[in-house]
C-alpha cells in the first residue's frame, strides 16, 4: 500500500513516515529497517537516464520497507524529475516491490495532483491511500505543550501559555 501524505512543512509527514515504518515492520508487514529518506532533488539527474539510476538505487535500498520521498510534487518539474517519477510509479508493479516495498509521497496537495497528472494519468491510482496533514492553530501548540507538560509532570502556568501563544 502506497500513501501520500499532503500538507505544508512542519505539520509531521516524516515524523508519522517513521512511525509507520516501524508499525509496519513491528506487524511483520515489512522488513525492520530504517526508512528511506529522499527528497525529489535528490534524485534529479543531471542527463538523461541519470534520473532512473538515482531513483532505481533509492528503490533498492528501500526494498522491503519505506520509502519516504519530501517535495515528491517537485518530480514534475522537469524531463529528468519526470524520468525518476516514472521508476517509483513502475516499481510498484515489480514483483520484488509489489506488496513489499510501501512508497510514501509527501508534499503539497495541489502541486502533488498536478505532478501526477503530468507523469501519467494512472500515476494517482498507484496511491490508494491519502492522509491531509492540517497546519495547527497557535492555540493546538499550545494544547499540544500542555499534554507534554502534562506527560512530564510539569505544570504549565497560565502565564507562560498566554507568553508561548503570543510568540506563535
């Protein structure tokens, strides 16, 4: 099963990839191993058919677990982005990928429809899974370092989160 993930930076796409990563290889549906992490310039060759090589070699070394690749919407915006996006959308019909290897788009939601669209009209259907990534409000921070505080049994003071949400 391969996913998207969409929403802006900072809003915890790679955080919930490694976790995925490691329920999945806990559940035995993966290999215990590291996540493999790219970014769409990362696998951007420099000539054609340089691209595939970079991209092939990010697909084996996540042979069996994650691959995880940040500003995947970036993979439309030239021949040799392209050239990497077609290597993930075709490996995941290879047997040794199919069902083995998850594939973990991250990025912004519009452009990310739009590099699919651009790629190949069946590029969308290789992603059966979407989750949107909300940005939080300067209240849910605050929320948020109150449940941390909480877990550490800290007392967070109303002062200090009205000072924490005037710097949000």
């Amino acid at each position: 099963q391969n996913f998207l993930f969409l929403g802006n930076p900072g809003t915890g796409k790679t955080k919930v990839a490694r976790i995925m990563g490691k329920m999945m290889s806990r559940l035995g549906l993966l290999e215990n191993k590291p996540v493999v992490e790219t970014t769409a310039l990362e696998v951007q060759g420099e000539y054609i058919g340089h691209s595939q090589g970079k991209a092939r070699e990010k697909m084996e070394a996540a042979a069996g677990g994650v691959l995880f690749l940040d500003e995947a919407h970036n993979l439309g915006n030239s021949p040799f982005t392209i050239e990497a996006a077609k290597v993930f959308m075709t490996a995941t019909f290879e047997e040794k990928h199919q069902g083995r290897t998850m594939i973990i788009f991250a990025g912004y939601e519009e452009q990310m429809y739009s590099m699919m669209q651009a790629v190949d009209l069946g590029f969308r259907r290789r992603f059966k899974q979407t989750i949107l990534f909300p940005d939080w409000s300067p209240e849910n921070c605050v929320d948020f370092v109150r449940v941390l505080c909480k877990e550490q049994d800290i007392s967070l003071s109303d002062e200090a989160a009205e000072h924490l949400l005037e710097q949000l």
